[in-house]
C-alpha cells in the first residue's frame, strides 16, 4: 500500500479532526482522546452532516447534525441506525500522520 503525508500529529488535536480533500470526497482524519487515528469519509451516512465537526468519545464520533453515533473503527452507525460510511487506511510515523493513496489526495 501507498500512503500520502497529510500533515503533522499536532495539527489533528485531542478528540478532534482534520479534513483533506481528495478525488474521491472529502475525509476526516480523526485523533480520539488516547491518540488512535482512524479516517473516515466526512459525510454522516444520515443526512449528509459533517462528521469532522462532531463530537469524539472513545472510537466514536456523533454527528452534530442529528446525533447519529459513527463508529470510527468501522465507519458503521451506532444504536438502532442503519448506515456506514468509507473508512480509509491512516497511519503516523515520526509524527507525520498519512493516509493510503488508494484515494488520491487532490489537496491536504
């Protein structure tokens, strides 16, 4: 697999995100509260909201449009929901967070 540098570590914070724009839509590379990266497409499998603008506990996000809970580990939805969304592979090395080039990166 290849893999594309997206930025530093440091620009993902705690239970927070980072989008990148690539051919393929738009992805959220999320950072949870113990350091574990997980992408995903940034797009709630619900009503479209942005999932990079949600709320991150453990290997979750809520999305802030209707509160469905996305498993970032899965891309699936949580509780009674029904949806999934794409997660893409990540991975940090020295610091540099990069994601597979299977998805080709237009802009970071």
């Amino acid at each position: 697999m290849q893999w594309i540098a997206i930025g530093h570590i440091t620009d993902i914070p705690l239970r927070g995100a980072r989008c990148v724009e690539t051919a393929a839509g738009r992805v959220a590379v999320f950072r949870t509260g113990d350091g574990r990266l997980f992408a995903i497409d940034d797009r709630c499998p619900h009503k479209g909201g942005p999932l990079s603008q949600g709320i991150v506990h453990g290997a979750s996000v809520t999305c802030p449009l209707h509160n469905w809970v996305i498993s970032l580990e899965s891309g699936k939805a949580q509780g009674a929901d029904e949806g999934c969304v794409r997660t893409v592979p990540v991975k940090s090395e020295n610091g540099i967070v990069f994601i597979a080039s299977n998805i080709a990166v237009e802009a970071a």
